[in-house]
C-alpha cells in the first residue's frame, strides 16, 4: 500500500550504538570508561553479541541515545501512534491551523491533499478476515472528506471556534507531528506497530520509521530485524 505519509529525521544522538555500548561496558567493567576506541560498527556488533543475542540481557542500555522524528499521517494513525509510552509527541494542533479545511471548501486544494483515503485494494482486518476496497468506495469516501471540509467552513463562517468546528471533521485530515524516543522505544515501537494484523496505515507508517532507524543503527537494527520484526515480540 502505498501513501502520502512522511518520515523525515529531526534530530538524533551521533553514533548511537557507541552510546549502547559504553553503558553496557560499564555494567561490567571494574574501570571508569567513558569512552571507547571501537568503531560505531563494531560497537553495534558488541551489543549484539553481548546484549541482544539469544535475549540474555537486558534492553537498559539502549535507551541512551535518543532520535527526533517528523512524523505526517491522517489523525486516526496519528492517535495510535500517541498512545505509545516512553516518547515525546508535539502534535499539530486544529485549534489553529484549520485554514487547509477552508481550502478544501473553496477548492484550492483537493481533497486528498488534506484528508487521507486509502487506495483501492485488497485487505485484511485484525482478525484476518479478507475484503475487497474498491474505487467506488475510494471516491465515495473523498466526497465524504469533501463534505465535512464544507461543514467545516460553513461553521467558520458564522464565528464559530476552531476547536468546535473540527467536530464535524472525519478523522482523516492529515496531521504533523514530532516524536522523540530512545533506541529501545523505537524498537518498541516497531515490535508492536508492524505485526501481520496491525493496521494498514500503521504498519506503512512503521515502514517509513523503520529505515530511519536502520540508518541510525545498523548492526543493532539488522538483529532486530532478523530475529524479531513481525513477531509482536515485547522488549524485556
């Protein structure tokens, strides 16, 4: 499935895995070591071999260095990425920042540059059962999207608040929102977000979280993926 969400790094600890590293040393080492000659990579391969590797450790060190990411989805997405612990969410806020409504209303914007709909398909729900998502049903949900986008901006019209106004709005206009975790919660994240029956719109969203990471953290991402992507496993 293929959206219009965006992930963009912010933000984020230089060389993370380093960071891991020197806090797992310390759990051991009898000398005060604030540092360390190994390499980013080899400090990957480190925590790895010693941390992560057949779960005999504890997940502590990873969350010292942290990354900021710019985050845009529809706002049903949105709220089930809010309800994670452990992160730090600024979310942009329709008390202010409804003049795209308006937009829609007036046609200077079209619908799906505001309001999400998925793209016709096939889909599973949570509990695995099938059905098709046709383009009739794609277009019919635009013209929804359009009709709250001019209740929307009829209600502007007569003075009434940003914040009351957006009642009438489905829960799919497209929200920014800037998350900051540590390398633990981000994999949290992704142990929950991208199992076989989380939603659609989450699970690309992860997708697009999930390469940031890599990035960020290869070795220490790349057992990550190998041994517990898909697996809803949950972090000790």
């Amino acid at each position: 499935m293929r959206t219009p969400f965006r992930v963009d790094r912010v933000a984020a600890s230089e060389m993370p895995q380093r960071t891991c590293f020197i806090a797992l040393h310390t759990d051991y080492s009898e000398e005060y070591e604030p540092d360390t000659t190994l390499p980013e990579d080899r400090c990957g391969i480190q925590c790895v071999e010693k941390l992560l590797k057949g779960g005999r450790g504890h997940y502590g060190p990873l969350e010292h260095p942290s990354m900021t990411l710019a985050l845009r989805a529809d706002t049903a997405t949105v709220n089930q990425l809010a309800r994670h612990r452990y992160f730090s969410f600024d979310v942009q806020s329709m008390r202010y920042t409804g003049n795209r409504i308006s937009m829609v209303a007036s046609k200077e914007l079209l619908p799906e540059d505001v309001f999400y709909v998925r793209s016709p398909g096939h889909y599973t729900d949570r509990d695995g059962n099938s059905y098709e998502w046709t383009q009739e049903q794609m277009d019919e949900s635009k013209a929804i999207a359009y009709s709250s986008a001019l209740d929307y901006d009829k209600q502007r019209k007569q003075g009434v608040a940003h914040e009351q106004a957006r009642h009438v709005l489905i829960s799919s206009y497209y929200q920014n929102v800037i998350a900051s975790g540590n390398l633990r919660s981000w994999l949290h994240l992704l142990d929950v977000r991208l199992k076989a029956n989380a939603q659609s719109e989450i699970q690309h969203l992860m997708e697009l979280v999930a390469l940031e990471v890599n990035l960020w953290a290869p070795e220490i991402y790349a057992w990550w993926e190998k041994h517990r992507r898909g697996k809803a496993m949950l972090a000790p």
